[in-house]
C-alpha cells in the first residue's frame, strides 16, 4: 500500500498539445509548501489556476483526501470507458523537466545518483568480502581458495565492483581469469578494460597484450579505453615501438584516438625522435577535429628542442597560435628548455619577457632555465639582472636555482658576484648552503688559484658538517696541485679516504694532471702515491710509457684498455695529461706516439678543420703539452705537403682561444712562445686573441728555409 498523503495539491490546466504531470518531492519541502500537479491536454478546456485561497481554507484543505482533491480531474479528463486508455497516467517522475529549456548537462551530479551502501546490505556485503580479498595473500592457489566466499550466481555489477576495489594487479588478473575459466558471465570489453589499468599501475605491458591478443581471438571488441590503455602502458614502461604498433592497429580500425591517446602517442613519437611523423599525426588529428592542449605543444616544443630544431619551435608557437591555445606555465618552461638546447639565448630571453608580460608568474623551473641559458652563452650580466629581479618580485628560489647561478658565475670567473650569492644563501632561511653549493664555491677559487679561500671554505664545511661530495674534493685538490701546495693535497686525500669518498675518473683525472704538474720535483712521489691509492692502473701505464723497452703495439693495447675502462668524459684529459707527462720527462717521440693514439681513437675531434680557403688547427681542447705537440705535427705535415708541390689554401689559422680563469689563460702564452721556437711564420691576430695567422707565402718560404727533418723543439 502507498502511504497517504497529506499535503496541499493544486491543480491547474493549460491548453498544450501535451500531457503533463509533475509532483515535487515530499522529502524535501519545508511544512506548509504547496506541491502543485499540473496536468494539460489539447481535449480539455483550459482553465485558470485557482487563486490563492485563505489561511482557513488551506488548513481545510490539509484535512481532505488525496481522492477527494482529484475527484474534480476523474470526471473532467479521464474516461470511464475501456476502449479509452490514451489519457491513462503513468506513475509519476521525481523529476518534471520543463521541456522550453536546455536539456541538462549528461554530466551532471544530479543525474543517475548512486543509492547509498546503507541501502542494500547486499553490497555491503561484496565490499567486506573485496576488502577480505585485498588482505588476503596475492598467490594464485590462497586468491582462487577466498574467492569461494562470493555469493553466485555472480551478476555483472558485482564483479565489476569487485575489478575495481582489488589491489594489487596480480588479484585482478586472477579474478578476471577466474571469471573467464568458470564462464560465470559473459566476457565484456568493459571488464578487460578495468583489468588492464589494473596492470598498467603495475607495468605488466606484457599481460596487457596478452589480454588484449585474447580479446582479439574470442571476438571481444577493442575500444578506445582498451586502446589507450594499451597505448599508455607501452609508453609507461618505455616500449615505444609497441606503442606505436597498438595506435596505427587503433587506427586502421576506424576508431577515433581521444584527446589523451593523441598526446600520448605523440610524446612517443617525439622520444623515437620521428619528427616527419610526429607532424604527419599532428596533421592528421587536426583534421579530425581533434584540438591538442597544452601538454602537446609542450611535448612538441621538447621535442624540436633536443633537436636543436629553432624552425620547429616557431612552428610550435604558430600552431598555437592557430587553434587558439593559450601557453602555460608548463609550456613555456619546457619551450624555454628547448631554447636553450636550440643555442638560441636572445629568443629564450624574448619569450621569458612574453611570460612576464602575459601575467604567468614564473617558478623555479623557470628560473633555473633561464639562468642555465645565460650561463651557457656567457650571458653573466643579464643573469645577475635577472637574479636582482628575482629578490625585488620576491620570485621563488631554491637550491637548484641559487647552485645554477653559482655555477654559472664559476664558468665565467664572477668571484665577487659568487660570494655575495653564498652569503645571500647563508642568510636565508630555506635555501642555506649545500654540499652542492660549497662545491661551486670551491671550483670557483680552485679555478682562481685561490688556495686560502679554498682551505678556508673546506675548514668552515668540517666545523659545520656539511657532507663533501667527491666532486668538492676534486676541485680542492686541483686548486693545491695548481699551487703546488702537495702537503695539504695529500692531506685532504686522506681526508677523502676517511670519508668514505670513492674516487671516481674525474677524481683521478685530476691526480693525474697533478702528477704531471709535480714531475721532476721532490713531491712527484707523494702524488703518485694517491693515485696508486686511487686508480693502480693508471700508475702502471705511467711507468710503461717511460720504459724505452715498451714497443707501439704493446702502448697501444694498454692506452685502449685505459680509455675503454674511462668515462667518456675523462678520456681526453687522461690523454692530456698523460701526453703533458711525456714532455715533462723529455719524451717527445712517446708524446706524438699518444697523441696519434688519441687521434685514432677519436679523442681530438675538432683538431683539423678544412676549407678551400683556409686550414685551422684548433687546439682549445688540449692541455699545454698536448697543444705543442698537436702544433709540431701540424707544421711537419705542411713541410711536406709543400715538399710535394700540393695545393695549399690562402690562409693558416691556429687557435688556442681565451679562458676567463688564471690557468686556463697560460695555454695562449706558451702556444706563442713555441711558435717563436719553431720560427714559425704565424702571428697573433689583431681582430681575434687567441687566433694565430699565416699566409700561404709567407709559409712556403719558412719551409723552404728549413731543412727536411721533422720540426721539434728542444
């Protein structure tokens, strides 16, 4: 039986083509509300609404009947006979809908609301049973032993509810093979859905495709959810070509990828570095409708940026500017990120200015690309401007944005403004100085020579117990080797040791330029010392190449195995030093044998550079005694190829380039002084330090003028 009602009803007719019922909900009036019917039909004669009755009369009418109110509407709509039932009411909606306005939102919260678990005792049930599930063990044999506790026959909502509450993927995957091996209900795309974003939270591709192979044979439909799943999973565990596979297989179906399956794929793309495809999709998508977001034009932006691909980043901002996409804070970092793998300073700092201008507050990340930028085109003062500007807007700063600009003014030999950003560090109250940070400092006075600053600095590190990380003890002990300082070197190697520091080739490859630098003095054993501490085999070849007994072939295997062993990074200055070692023990003929090697081996890429007009040789790389010797190869080989009446440019270039610190500055003078040993018709440029030139004449005359032994110098 329905429960009475009790509550004021009016009724009124309008003249309308159609049938109208509605009834307000009953839970959610306040007393005293009318709950208004409102019934019309094209046979009835309208009528007006009934006014507003009295206070007595409403309190009457609360006293009548629900069949007594609706008497009037029995003898005025509804027929008596039964060959007459189109007027017949349905039960009535919760809901009138007024059908003059939009149709509600098919995402909106008022529609299709879910009973609460209160409800149904049922459900409450599954969910204690999918939480016993979840706290038994993941094995297959315990999984399949609790699953005997579901109550069957099993119904489509309920083993949907317990896909979605078990955790983790290998519960998943067996109740859903559990589901499919005791054929309790039809298979379903939607279940192999909701298994599958199971297993991507796990990595499990190879699971994915092997459900996604069985979907395929049984003939379960793949959507777009079962696509970008595939798709995003592939991505996910970095198995680009699969999740190529799975999109052009999408493709070739006829479905239509969503938004977040475009973006993912094209980031793919992007990572495989197929540029011609990624803006063959891009195209493609466009004409489908398909409009990117954000994400995408930053995915797009990264990509022509590893690329060093300027033209791609403009295409990039025209695309944008095309559909109408407005860059966020997201866009512009990884944009200005691709900037600055671009080389492409000026632009970078333009569209950092069209951020600022736009109202997108920048964050540290932005900052942090900006400043590297600047550091890397030696931009040093519009970085220290931006660094004022960030104090005066209060933008955001952390450790990696203050060891950026400290190194930065590292690279380009700004002590005094390096010092005052240490202090400013120390002052302030969440970015106080790491081992990072003391490290940039200690590379800046080790590239300075700077050893009291240095020592002090590393004093100050021990009292206040910051951790040195190896990279510090690098750059100390190249500041006391520099100065000859071997006492307080070997000192701080033991420190290292005590420390647990690991030398790594860096490490070494800095004892070995001290080796070199201390050869001939009474100190030369001491550094040696630390380096058979640090690397044995590096001591071994040392004393092989001072051997006269070692033949080519025997160096040459041990300088292969040296180099193969090393770090690509270190291998050049291992070969530095080792041909600077040479010299300094008078063994010239070892030192062309090393550097030959290194040549060979593809160590001195940028050694030679040729035009019709001109030959360089580019020793800016080298070290001072690998420099010397790289020049005396040179000018040998152009004595002969003028002995042999070759074809020969106008011009001869030799460059040792400029450093901005005390050391790296002493290669330009000792570049100079061996030319002046050789007589060597080259001089100083007068519109480029550190370039020196000849000309062809000039060059043929000197050759003409020497004899025909190899040029060395004594």
């Amino acid at each position: 039986m329905a429960a009475p009602l009790s509550t004021v009803v009016d009724v009124y007719f309008t003249d309308t083509k159609r049938t109208r019922f509605s009834i307000t909900n009953p839970c959610k009036q306040k007393n005293h509300r009318k709950h208004l019917i409102h019934c019309a039909t094209s046979n009835s004669t309208p009528e007006a609404p009934p006014t507003p009755t009295s206070d007595n009369n409403k309190k009457k009418k609360k006293n009548t009947s629900l069949s007594d109110q609706l008497a009037p509407l029995a003898s005025k709509i509804l027929s008596t006979t039964t060959g007459d039932q189109s007027y017949v009411l349905s039960k009535p909606k919760s809901t009138w809908v007024n059908p003059t306005k939009a149709k509600r939102s098919v995402l909106s919260p008022e529609r299709q609301k879910r009973a609460t678990y209160s409800y149904s005792p049922q459900l409450r049930d599954l969910k204690r049973l999918a939480q016993k599930l979840n706290e038994c063990d993941s094995s297959e044999d315990k999984f399949l032993t609790c699953l005997e506790a579901i109550p069957l026959p099993l119904t489509r909502e309920n083993a949907l509810l317990i896909l979605n509450t078990l955790r983790p993927w290998q519960k998943t995957h067996h109740f859903l093979n559990w589901i499919r091996t005791q054929n309790l209900l039809p298979m379903e795309t939607i279940f192999y859905n909701v298994t599958m974003k199971s297993l991507r939270f796990g990595k499990q591709f190879g699971l994915i495709e092997e459900l996604a192979h069985q979907m395929i044979d049984t003939g379960i439909p793949l959507d777009n959810i079962t696509y970008s799943t595939i798709i995003s999973c592939a991505k996910k565990c970095n198995l680009y070509d699969k999740a190529v596979h799975w999109f052009e297989r999408m493709y070739k179906t006829g479905l239509m990828p969503d938004e977040v399956t475009y973006s993912a794929i094209l980031d793919v793309y992007a990572r495989l570095g197929k540029v011609e495809e990624v803006i063959s999709l891009y195209e493609r998508g466009r004409a489908t409708g398909w409009r990117p977001d954000p994400i995408t034009f930053s995915v797009l932006g990264k990509m022509f940026g590893e690329a060093g691909d300027y033209d791609g980043i403009r295409y990039v901002f025209q695309e944008m500017e095309a559909v109408g996409v407005q860059p966020n804070l997201v866009v512009y970092n990884t944009l200005l990120e691709a900037m600055g793998k671009a080389g492409k300073p000026g632009f970078a700092r333009g569209l950092f200015e069209e951020m600022i201008d736009s109202g997108i507050a920048p964050n540290e990340k932005t900052l942090t690309a900006v400043i590297k930028i600047y550091g890397k085109a030696r931009w040093s003062r519009d970085a220290l401007e931006l660094w004022q500007r960030m104090k005066e807007n209060g933008w955001p700063m952390d450790f990696i944005l203050y060891n950026t600009l400290l190194n930065m003014c590292a690279d380009v030999g700004l002590v005094e403004e390096a010092e005052t950003l240490f202090r400013d560090m120390k002052q302030s109250a969440h970015c106080k100085p790491d081992s990072w940070s003391y490290t940039a400092m200690l590379n800046i006075y080790g590239s300075q020579g700077d050893v009291d600053n240095a020592m002090k600095l590393f004093e100050e590190m021990c009292k206040s117990g910051v951790e040195l990380n190896v990279m510090g003890f690098t750059c100390l002990i190249q500041c006391l080797g520099r100065a000859m300082e071997f006492d307080g070197l070997v000192r701080v190697f033991d420190i290292s040791v005590e420390r647990g520091i690991k030398p790594d080739d860096r490490f070494c490859g800095c004892l070995l330029s001290v080796v070199a630098l201390s050869q001939g003095s009474k100190d030369e054993e001491k550094v040696l010392d630390c380096l058979q501490r640090a690397n044995p085999k590096l001591v071994a070849f040392i004393q092989l190449i001072g051997d006269e007994k070692t033949s080519f072939e025997t160096l040459k295997e041990e300088f292969k195995g040296i180099m193969s062993n090393a770090v690509v990074e270190v291998r050049r200055p291992f070969c530095n030093c080792l041909i600077d070692i040479c010299r300094n023990k008078d063994l010239l003929e070892r030192a062309h044998e090393l550097l030959y090697l290194g040549t060979m081996y593809g160590l001195y890429p940028g050694l030679h550079n040729k035009t019709d007009k001109e030959w360089c040789l580019d020793v800016r790389s080298l070290s001072v005694g690998a420099a010397l010797t790289a020049l005396e190869e040179w000018m040998w080989t152009l004595t002969q190829i003028v002995k042999r009446e070759e074809t020969l440019p106008e011009l001869f270039l030799a460059q040792t380039g400029t450093g901005v610190h005390k050391f790296a500055q002493g290669l330009n003078v000792s570049f100079a002084s061996h030319l002046k040993k050789l007589a060597a018709p080259f001089s100083q440029s007068e519109d480029k330090v550190g370039c020196f030139v000849a000309i062809r004449e000039d060059l043929i005359s000197w050759v003409q003028a020497k004899s025909t032994e190899p040029v060395t110098a004594t």
